[in-house]
C-alpha cells in the first residue's frame, strides 16, 4: 500500500491521548481520536485498510465489546484490531480477545506505561506496514488560504501558497514567479500554518509546470536552533488531518 493506513484510536485513554498518540506522530504514522463508538461501523466502511485500537474499559461491558468487535470483523474480515486497556490483567482474558476474536494488532496493557505500549504499538505498526510505501506523512492544503509562505529573494518579497507541507518540506506556487534555480538556497523563509509560524531555510529541488504556473517543491534545511520546528509542523498536520476527519464523521 502507497499511501499507508489510518490509525484510529476509539475512546482514548488520557495516557493515549496525551502522549501515545504524539509518540506515534512524531514517528510519522497517521492517527486519529474517536470519541464515539457509534462512529465505528462508519470508519470501517469507509477505511477498511485501517488499524483500530479500541479502549475497553469503558461505555460497554466486556461482553458487549466482545459482542461489537466481532461484528465490525464480520463486517470486514480483515479489519485489523487492537486492544487498550488499563484495568485488564488476566492473561486467559487476553488470550480471549486474541485467539477467540482474531485481535491482530495486540492488546496494550496500559500498565505497563508510556514507554512501552509506544514501543509495543510501534512494533505492530511497522510489522503491518502502516506507513506504507512513504516515509513522511503529507497534508494537502490546497484550498486553505491560511497556509501560506514568504520570504524576500532579489530585494524583492515574495508570497506564496503552500499546498501540500510534510516534516522534511513542501510544494507551493506563487502569483508573481520568483524564478528559484534548481538547489537554490533560500534563507529565512517564514511559513504561516494556521495560527502557527515558523522561520527555516529552504533547497529549491525542482519545479514543474502546472498549467503556465510553476509549482516549486522546498525542503527544509533547520538550523540546530530551530530543530524542535519540525516537531510542530507534525502537530499541525496531526491536528488538521484531525480537524478534516471530524468534519467527515459529523
């Protein structure tokens, strides 16, 4: 699979909320926050190459979960399944999920802490390819006016669109060409990510025409200073992969 798969996190514990998920996005996977079961027959319809890890321990009784996640299986057969919980212990219960339910994606015992349920589910993540075929994860922000670029280049500034923005760099246009040379340096450019913004330089590595507009492709070149940069720019795509998704389901 090229494009990899959604990872989609049902009822989330806040030990999963406030730092699994961001472990799992800074190691470029897709995930997401689902805050209502209901939700579910939807999302395995609609991505049934996705990886659901389901939080137990809470709106159903054992029984009715079991009950439930059969049914998504019968659903889609190949659903891959996961397992959180914080209360579960038992190994015969576990054993249950896994041998009875055809779980194949783990069940996490959150007791275990942070550290390793992040490198239990980063195992089972890369163990099932779910980055597919890419390296670093994408957004397409082509119809936001709100991301956008600048920078000033032969004494003159420069504005431009980004449409597509990934940890390691982005493509944009531009309404007046700056006419960038292949390799080309540009230091100092500031982009504007939603309410975000964030200064680095760039590599022009090429560029390629769209209908009489030329679409630059930037990477990011980081001062040591502004490392932690990259970080926030998978927060944003984090939150706006987030953001579009709510709007799908709602």
């Amino acid at each position: 699979m090229f494009e990899g798969k959604k990872v989609f996190f049902i009822l989330p514990h806040e030990i999963v909320r406030e730092h699994i998920v961001s472990i799992l996005s800074e190691n470029e996977y897709e995930v997401y926050i689902i805050n209502d079961q209901r939700k579910l027959d939807t999302l395995v319809q609609r991505y049934p190459d996705s990886i659901l890890y389901i939080n137990i321990d809470g709106t159903l009784t054992e029984i009715e979960w079991k009950r439930y996640i059969k049914s998504l299986k019968d659903q889609v057969p190949d659903l891959q399944v996961g397992i959180l919980s914080g209360r579960i212990t038992d190994q015969d219960v576990v054993n249950s999920y896994i041998m009875d339910l055809g779980v194949n994606c783990g069940f996490i015992q959150l007791r275990q802490g942070v550290k390793d349920c992040a490198n239990h589910m980063l195992k089972v993540l890369e163990a099932n390819e779910a980055k597919g075929r890419r390296k670093y994860l994408r957004y397409s922000c082509i119809h936001n006016d709100q991301i956008t670029l600048n920078f000033s280049y032969m004494a003159q500034q420069y504005l431009g669109s980004i449409l597509d923005v990934s940890s390691v760099g982005l493509s944009c246009r531009f309404e007046d060409d700056p006419l960038l040379s292949r390799n080309e340096l540009i230091p100092d450019v500031q982009l504007r990510l939603g309410g975000i913004l964030l200064t680095t330089d760039c590599v022009n590595i090429g560029s390629r025409d769209d209908h009489g507009t030329q679409i630059y492709v930037f990477l990011f070149r980081f001062a040591p200073a502004r490392i932690a940069q990259r970080s926030k720019i998978r927060n944003f795509i984090h939150k706006s992969l987030q953001k579009d998704l709510d709007n799908e389901l709602s």
